[in-house]
C-alpha cells in the first residue's frame, strides 16, 4: 500500500479551518497539513499544533492573500501601497510571462521570508505548497525547487493528477460546472512545462484538482492511483462555517463559509477511508 498523506490547506486562515485541522487529526486521518504562516489565525494554529506533536506542517505559501511579510519596496511587483497582495494566479501566470526574472527574483525572496518567519515559530517544515497553488507557475516553481534544496524541505506539492482517471471514477459529475477540470488542465499544463523545463520529478501522486474543495467519502472509495507512485497526497480543505461565521469581519475569502468544508472534515473523520483507498 502506498503511503497516503491527507493534508489539510489553509492552517491559520481561520478560527473554523483551526478547529476543524485539529479535530480532523486528533479524531480522524488527517496526518498533514500546510499553514499559511501571515495570516490573523497562525497564534492559534501554532498553539495547537503544541498539542498535535505527530502533525507534519509544511509552508502553504500565499502571494495572493492579506498582507506580505516583505515591505512593497522590496516586492514591488507583488503588492500594493498598503503591503496587501495585489494579485490572483491569473494575473502572477501573465507576470511570469511579461516580467519572468522579475516575478521568480520577488517570489523567491517573500516566499523566502514566510520559511524563515514559520522556522522562528518553531516550526520544522515538512513540505512546501501554495496557496491558490501559485507555485505551479513555472517561474514560481523554479523559485520553490531552490529554497526547498536550500531548507531541506523533504517535498514540494507537484500538481500531477491524471483528469481522466479521477473523472473515470467520480460518479458526480461537478467538475463540470464548477471549474474543477479547468484548473486541473491548467495545472497539468504548469506540471508539464515544469517538468521539461527544470527536470523536476515526483513519486507522490496529487488528488484533489478535479474535485476541489468537494473531497467528500464516495469520491475516494477504492480510488485507484494511476502509475507507480510511492505516495499520495490527498489535498483536502476541511473547516466548520459555523465558527467562522461568527467572525465575518475576518473572512476574506468566502470559500471558508461554503458547507462542502463540513463535508470534507466528515470525510477526515472516518477512519476507513485508509482501507479502501488503494
């Protein structure tokens, strides 16, 4: 059996995203997760990941979101005049295009600066991601390739699912309406040009694109990996809404609000899911 890593995004982001990570792994399968070490809830997040000892975190890191840790002078390209994130993956994939030595040399350095400020938290990085997964663009991975050789960082998250495989085995068919399968493509699409550009190489297998932010029990039943992979990793965005809609006044993203968050912490919470996925 291959190893399965279930990593839960977005640790930090929220006061609901907290509690859900922490019951998911105190009470359920969850083995992994990514803190987005700049955000209001990080305090709280590291105060339980004192309790989660056996919990591996790794960086997800975020240029799309909230407040930097670099000054707008040092990533001009990033930011705006208040230190806040100016653009989404659309706008950094056209940076990279139009200002590529630019966007890699000021990715790298704010990127650099959340390892360094998670490595003061204490914190000993398990693996390198993305927030929107912005690293998949060429340039911003090329930047992550180097600081995770630089820092040790035993994985960086390469966006590999075969659409066709998962597609073949959902019976929903969501993807479609929701943009799953687009941004899949695009990522693949990212992967390729990485691969062939960098010679960069996986043994873990990534699921979650197609189905984005609706990994729900049925969609991982007896899911069978395509290749010969050593590991997966099963990308999942678990949260309780309820919480968090009590503190509207932090919610910059709407996604934590959306129900499907409970559906992928009960997803966490049953323990066969590690017998039946193979």
């Amino acid at each position: 059996m291959v190893n399965l890593i279930f990593n839960a995004d977005d640790f930090g982001i929220s006061q609901g995203v907290n509690e859900a990570i922490f019951k998911a792994h105190t009470q359920g399968v969850l083995n992994s997760t990514s803190i987005m070490i700049t955000l209001k809830y990080v305090p709280q997040a590291l105060e339980m990941a004192k309790q989660m000892p056996n919990l591996n975190i790794g960086l997800h890191a975020n240029l799309t979101n909230e407040n930097s840790v670099l000054s707008k002078d040092e990533i001009p390209l990033l930011v705006d005049e208040k230190g806040k994130f100016k653009h989404g993956f659309v706008n950094l994939a056209l940076l990279s295009v139009l200002h590529p030595k630019e966007l890699k040399n000021q990715a790298k350095k704010e990127i650099r600066a959340q390892i360094e400020k998670a490595r003061a938290c204490g914190i000993k990085l398990a693996h390198l991601d993305s927030h929107r997964h912005i690293h998949m663009i060429p340039g911003i991975f090329k930047a992550c390739m180097e600081l995770a050789a630089e820092y040790n960082i035993p994985r960086l998250r390469f966006v590999n699912e075969n659409p066709l495989a998962t597609i073949k085995q959902t019976a929903s068919k969501e993807w479609i309406s929701d943009g799953g399968l687009i941004k899949n493509l695009v990522l693949i699409s990212c992967a390729v040009v990485n691969k062939l550009l960098f010679g960069f190489k996986s043994d873990t297998y990534f699921y979650s694109i197609v189905n984005t932010c609706k990994i729900s029990r049925d969609k991982l039943k007896s899911y069978k990996i395509p290749g010969s992979y050593k590991a997966v990793e099963i990308g999942i965005h678990p949260g309780i809404p309820e919480i968090d809609k009590q503190n509207m006044a932090d919610v910059f993203d709407d996604n934590i609000l959306k129900d499907y968050r409970k559906k992928e912490l009960e997803t966490l919470l049953d323990k066969t899911v590690i017998q039946e996925f193979v």
